[in-house]
C-alpha cells in the first residue's frame, strides 16, 4: 500500500512509503487544500483492512461501511456508484489486457474493478495486481518537475482535490476502450472487404460470431460505465461547502466540468460500438445478399443455355426416331443441313437472349468464380 500526501497549493508531493509503518505514528490531518493518496492492491486491502479503518477514522471522522468493503473486494462488481454524507465510493472497470498484447474481439474482453472512495481529505483507491493506471499515476506524481515526459503545464498539475484525481484515472481507463475501439474497427473493416470480395470464399465465420459477442458485451461494460458517472455527477448537484468562497465554487464546478468530460467520453465510446454492431450487420447482409445474387446469375446463366440447347435436342430427337422414311435421312447432305439448322437455331436464341441480357460476358467467361 502507497500512501502519497499531495498538496496543490505548494505543487508539492510527498511519498510516505509503504503502508502501514513499522512504527505506530499516526499521520496528521491535511492542511487546507491538501489529501491524502492511499493505494494498494485489492489483496493488500484485503490483509491490511484492520489498519485502514482506523486511519480512516482518524483522518475523516468515518470509517467504510460492510457493504463497501464487499463492493471493493468483490473481482465481478460492475461498474457502480454509491455515497454515504461523509463519502462516495465509485467503482469503475477497466481493461485488464497486458500492455505488450493487443486486444482482440475475437476473444472475451477481461476487465477488472478499479474501486474509489473518496473522502475529503484522502483517496482510497483498490487496484487489481500490477495495475498500470496506478504505476503510471504513481511515477506521474513522484517524478521531479521537468522530469516527466509530460512537463508540468495546465494539463499535468497536481490534482486540486481527491475526487479530481480520481476522475483523472478514470479518464484514462476510458482512453483504453477507445484504443481498443480503435482496433475492433480496423479488424472489421478487414472483414467487410473480405466478406464483399468474390474471389474469395470466407470462413472466419467464428471470429464474426465471437466479435459480436464482443461489442455487446463492450457494450453493457459502458453502459454500466455510464450510469455510474452519471449518478456520481448527479451527486455533485447535492455537494455543500461551508467555504463558499469564490475559489471553492471554482474548484467544484471544475470538478463538474472534468465529470462530464469523462461521461462524453464514455458516451462516445457507446456510439462507436453501436455504430460497429450496425457494420457487422450490415457485412453480414450483404455479404448473403451478394452470394444470393451470384447464385440468382448462376442460376439464369444455365437456365438461359438449356433453353438454347432444348430445340437442338428436339431436332436430334425426331432424326432419332425409328421410322424407315424421314426426310433428309437417305440425303447425301441431309447431315449438314441439319447441323446448319441446329447452328442456326442455336445461335438465333443465343443472340437473342443476349439482346435480353439474359447472359453476359462475365457468366460465360465464369468471372463470377
């Protein structure tokens, strides 16, 4: 467990090391505009809750409800919100993908909780193992200014508050599906081309079954995603500070203003998967509708010959039957001028079922295969 002491009004950080101390000190409340940052590991919560409830107390005057700490323990929560009048608690999922892999829709999205409590003078943060939000957090915050990669600026300050640094780990979380949305349209877009191309014959069938499956549940991932900023941002509404100064009214509704940048991120998120549910769709249909097509032409083709062929073998069949006079039967050249008429025939209805467009060029010349 880390525990960070930020302070916004001096842009100072202070790392107080692994949590608890070997020594039993108790920490000192924040000064004005200052809080506390305690991560740690949804195991290490689990093994170190007894000193996490005291230091609660001592700090905010409240320790964590029972059925908050379940919420924060539980590794299958969805995305959620709930608040007591000295604290919110958000719980948030996010990607649970190695850094070095790309996602894939062809396989179930693993996410993993991110739980938030936030008091007024500390953030609790849960984390599953190895979470890369809070190591990049973590070496964001403890690298000397000018260090970072992201020099200090208006988009890298100290966060002014618990709740703003919360929302900054959430907004990166979110920038995680977007990458991954990101990736989940270029594979389908790979197999729309492959669906709409005649020359090949495609059978990836499973992955375009399991990609949807994906996007749906994408799709119910920020949907929960959304109804729990939403309920945090509505709960913004309900917030009362006894400093109604001028620069606390500014803070909050700075606050409001990062929620709802998160929610539109979120938001459009949601929009892109539905949009890529309507293109799978949509390559599905015509992918079927233009293999229809190609048996309909088929299917015309051959039907267009053997209406061709049909008097020929009418012909054949009547200087087949086994009648001792016919005519053109004992004729030197009686052969010929029944292969000229056969031709002649044939090619009449040729060219005329050609002027119909009853075949083309492409169905003879088997461009279609």
């Amino acid at each position: 467990m880390q525990l960070l002491l930020i302070q916004p009004a001096t842009k100072q950080v202070q790392d107080l090391g692994t949590w608890p101390p070997t020594e039993s000190t108790p920490l000192p409340r924040p000064e004005a505009g200052a809080f506390y940052w305690l991560s740690c590991e949804r195991s290490e919560f689990e093994a170190q809750l007894p000193a996490v409830q005291p230091l609660l107390l001592s700090l905010c005057g409240t320790p964590l409800v029972d059925l908050h700490i379940s919420d924060l323990l539980n590794a299958h929560i969805p995305s959620t919100f709930d608040y007591t009048s000295d604290y919110d608690v958000l719980v948030f999922r996010r990607l649970d993908l190695p850094q070095a892999k790309a996602p894939s829709t062809t396989k179930g999205l693993p996410t993993a909780p991110v739980g938030f409590a936030v008091f007024d003078e500390i953030l609790l943060s849960v984390h599953p193992s190895a979470c890369p939000v809070r190591e990049h957090y973590l070496q964001r915050l403890l690298s000397p200014a000018g260090t970072f990669p992201e020099k200090r600026s208006a988009g890298s300050r100290l966060p002014p508050s618990s709740a703003d640094l919360m929302l900054r780990q959430i907004d990166q979380m979110v920038d995680g599906y977007q990458s991954l949305r990101r990736d989940m349209a270029k594979q389908i877009d790979g197999w729309q081309m492959a669906l709409l191309n005649p020359k090949s014959r495609f059978n990836d069938w499973a992955e375009v079954l399991q990609a949807r499956l994906g996007l749906h549940q994408l799709d119910e991932i920020c949907e929960d995603q959304r109804s729990a900023v939403q309920d945090w941002i509505d709960s913004l509404d309900g917030w009362s500070s006894e400093d109604s100064s001028k620069t606390a009214r500014r803070a909050l509704e700075l606050l409001r203003v990062r929620s709802r940048d998160v929610l539109e991120h979120i938001e459009r998120v949601i929009h892109h998967v539905h949009r890529m549910e309507q293109s799978a769709e949509a390559a599905m249909q015509m992918h079927f509708s233009a293999q229809s097509n190609r048996a309909n032409d088929i299917m015309r083709t051959l039907t267009t010959l053997t209406a061709i062929f049909l008097p020929l073998n009418l012909i054949a069949a009547v200087f087949g039957m086994n009648f001792d006079v016919l005519p053109l039967v004992h004729k030197e050249d009686g052969f010929w001028w029944a292969m000229g008429a056969m031709g002649l025939i044939g090619l009449v209805l040729l060219v005329f079922f050609w002027r119909r467009r009853y075949i083309e060029k492409d169905s003879l010349l088997g461009n279609n295969d």
